[in-house]
C-alpha cells in the first residue's frame, strides 16, 4: 500500500505499547484511525492525543479473542469511516512458565488473544479488504518468539509461531488469488513496553490462583529486565512496519542480531540435530 493519507488503519492493542505507536504513526501519516484494545482508560487517553495532533479516531472496547467483538469492531469502524485499508492485529499477551505447570486457563487466555485475536482479524478484516476492491494491508504481530523457541515462555513461543505460520499462508491464499490486498508478520525482539503487565488485562473467568514459586518470581524478573533494556524503542519499530507496509514487504525483522539464532535453529532441524539454546 502506497499511498495513507486519508485511508483507515484499525489498530487492536492501541492503548499501550507498539499499539499505541502504530496508531499514532497512522495518525502522523494522515490516515483515520479505530483504536482497539480491553484497557479502556488508557484507550481513550490515546484517542485524545491523536485528535489533539488533529488525526481523526474512534476507540473500541474490543476483545480480541471475542469473535463478536472483532466483529463489532470491523462494523463500528465501517460505519464511522466507510472503509478500512490497513489492519494491525497487534494485542498480545506473554504470560511465562514451563510448559507443563501452565494451567488450562493460562494456555485459553493465552492462545485466546494471541492466536485467536489474529485468526479474528484475518477472518472478519480479509473479505472487507477484499471486498473493497482497493489496496490494503494485514499486519500480523508476532515475535522472534514465532521463529525460535526460547525455555520458559512455551505458551508465547506456540501463539507466536502460530501467527507466523498463519501469516505466511495468508500470504499464499492472497497472492493466488492475485488479490491487491498484501500482508506483513512482524517479528521484533525485546522492547521496552508493558507487556511484563500483561497480568493486568487477564479475565476473571480465566484467573486461577497458583502460588509463585522462586524459580517463577527469577523468571519474571529477568523478562522485565530484558524487556526494559530493549534498544529499540515501539516508536522505532512502528515506524519500520508502516516503511515495510509501503514497500509490500512480508517479513519485518526488527532485530537483526537475533537472526543468526533463527539461522541455528533452521540448521538443527536441516542437519537433525537436537534444539540448540536459541539465547
Ligand atoms: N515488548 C516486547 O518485547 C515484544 C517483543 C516481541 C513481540 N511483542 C508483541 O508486540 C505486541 C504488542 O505488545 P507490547 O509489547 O506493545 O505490549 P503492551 O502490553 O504494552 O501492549 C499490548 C496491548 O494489548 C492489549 N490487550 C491485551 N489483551 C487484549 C485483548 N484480549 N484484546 C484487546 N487488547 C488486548 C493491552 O491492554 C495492551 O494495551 C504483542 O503482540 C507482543 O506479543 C512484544
């Protein structure tokens, strides 16, 4: 996709983090927004930023792993703009722990945002996009942690290699289809954002109390302190999505210095070898 100005972006996981840097950017490019995210609060203090810059926006309270939300989503923005050019599917969620003591709640929620929130998107947005007859873009969020394996973050490693593999066949159905609609996977490393927080968007029906262990507490705080000393900023690799959005350019790999990883990786299973440490 060429050309933003006056086009319309919907963007799910607005309120924090690259969401919120994806929107605004969309804004700066003069395109309309629909802002979707659970956190309503911090929702509508970005909605007020982007009006005040002078971009127009609507926030949606929205769900993603809800089929009716995103549904609802796609029906308010139609109605608000009329279109809908550019989709991020952004929400995620990285809830942590081996794989075995991740309870069935833990693999719903997170399966349930992560995977189902991109199988959503792709599922009501695609035949709108395709429908309009116009260029148009799916952008789907995943992680290195969709090309690599890292230990102890099993759940998030599943949901990201998901939206990979999703990602990618979206993008062979749409090119035999000789469709004008175009899509991207987004693959950064750690930045800083609240994704450490993600406890704090968990539903109720899906909490279930376990007591920390040490080794759980030791896990948590070396995420955060990955996350924080990312050198790259949302705002940074943002800005690399809507450049790879313009060129029609599939992979956005943010951190090259990661990729010699993903490389190991595909040698191991090239040569069968047993899984090397990907970090
Ligand atoms: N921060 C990193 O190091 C990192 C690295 C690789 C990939 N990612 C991915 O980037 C994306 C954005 O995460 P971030 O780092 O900006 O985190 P963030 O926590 O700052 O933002 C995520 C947003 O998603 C929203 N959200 C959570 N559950 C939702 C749901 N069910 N429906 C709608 N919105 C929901 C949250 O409220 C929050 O506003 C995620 O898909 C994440 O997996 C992050």
């Amino acid at each position: 996709m060429k050309t933003f100005t006056g086009r319309v972006a919907v963007v799910t996981g607005a309120a924090s983090g690259l969401g919120r840097e994806l929107a605004l950017r969309c804004g700066r490019e003069g395109m309309k927004v629909a802002l979707a995210d659970v956190d309503e609060a911090a929702l509508a203090r970005v909605e007020a930023e982007l009006k005040a810059a002078g971009a127009d926006a609507i926030a949606v309270r929205c769900d993603v792993a809800s089929g009716a939300d995103v549904e609802a989503l796609a029906a308010r923005t139609l109605e608000a703009f009329g279109a809908v050019h550019l989709v991020c599917n952004n929400a995620g969620i990285a809830p942590l722990g081996v794989v075995w003591e991740n309870t069935v709640a833990d693999w719903q929620w997170t399966l349930g945002v992560n995977v189902w929130g991109v199988i959503h998107g792709v599922r009501v947005f695609t035949p709108i996009l395709l429908r309009q007859g116009d260029e148009g873009h799916i952008v789907n969020t995943a992680s290195v942690a969709g090309l690599i394996a890292p230990p102890g973050m099993g759940m998030y490693n599943v949901s990201k290699h998901a939206v990979v593999a999703l990602t990618e066949t979206l993008h062979h159905d749409l090119a035999a289809r000789c469709a004008r609609v175009k899509c991207s996977v987004v693959c950064p490393a750690y930045f800083p954002s609240a994704i450490t927080e993600s406890e704090r968007t968990r539903p109720a029906a899906l909490r279930e109390e376990r007591a920390q262990t040490d080794e759980d507490r030791a896990r948590e705080a070396n995420m955060r302190k990955a996350v924080q000393s990312g050198r790259l900023s949302a705002a940074d690799i943002a800005a690399r999505v809507l450049e790879a959005v313009r060129e029609e350019r599939f992979y956005v790999l943010t951190h090259p210095r990661i990729l010699p990883a993903v490389e190991a990786r595909m040698r191991d299973i090239l040569e069968g070898r047993n899984p090397g440490s990907p970090l």
